[in-house]
C-alpha cells in the first residue's frame, strides 16, 4: 500500500480547478484509488533529473463535465519508495503539456 500526498502547487492548482469543476473530487477518485494500491496508471515522463521512470503523466476524464480522457485533466505525480507524491493537475483544455523544467521546478521547490 502507497501514501499519497499532495504538494503545495497540487493543492494551488486543485483549488482552482475546483472552481470550475465542482464534482473534481470525484473525477480524481479512481485514480487515487490506483495509486494507494500500487498501480502506476499513465505514462512515464522522462530525463527528470535524479526521478528517472518515477515521474508519470496520467489522463483523467471528467464526468461531471462530460470530458473524456485526451481532454481532460492531467496529473503529475512522483513515485518515491512507499510515497507517491501528486506534483500539479491541470486541465488539457487550457494548456498544454508541462515541460521538463517545470516539474523538475516543482520537485526542487518542494523538497523533495
């Protein structure tokens, strides 16, 4: 079993997506679900300095919003022995991927 938690730019961008999508909690529940169990759903996100084949990029559709999967949200998270850390979440319908530098940003800036 894996704890998962979120950094402060997870809690930031969450918040914001909240706003716009009131029922984001439950759209993120399966995910949740598979990360606490050990499954490693996406894809992994390669050359993050000393992280490499432990960061992953996965997909989220929103049901609530009637958005599937390559539209949706986009979860950043990083895999550290029995921690799984949630990096950022944002919305594929306003913006484009994150790059290298900025999640290897949020990994500096977040002690980890």
């Amino acid at each position: 079993m894996y704890f998962v938690q979120s950094v402060s730019r997870f809690d930031k961008d969450y918040k914001g997506l909240k706003k716009k999508f009131q029922k984001l909690n439950k759209d993120i529940d399966p995910l949740l679900c598979d990360l606490e169990k050990g499954e490693f759903p996406g894809e992994p996100i390669p050359k993050i300095h000393r992280f490499a084949n432990t960061v992953y990029k996965a997909r989220c559709a929103i049901k609530s919003a009637n958005i599937g999967e390559l539209g949706g949200l986009r979860v950043i998270y990083l895999v550290q022995e029995t921690t799984i850390y949630l990096l950022a979440i944002y919305f594929k319908g306003e913006r484009e991927n994150m790059t290298q530098k900025e999640i290897s940003e949020i990994i500096s800036s977040s002690g980890l």
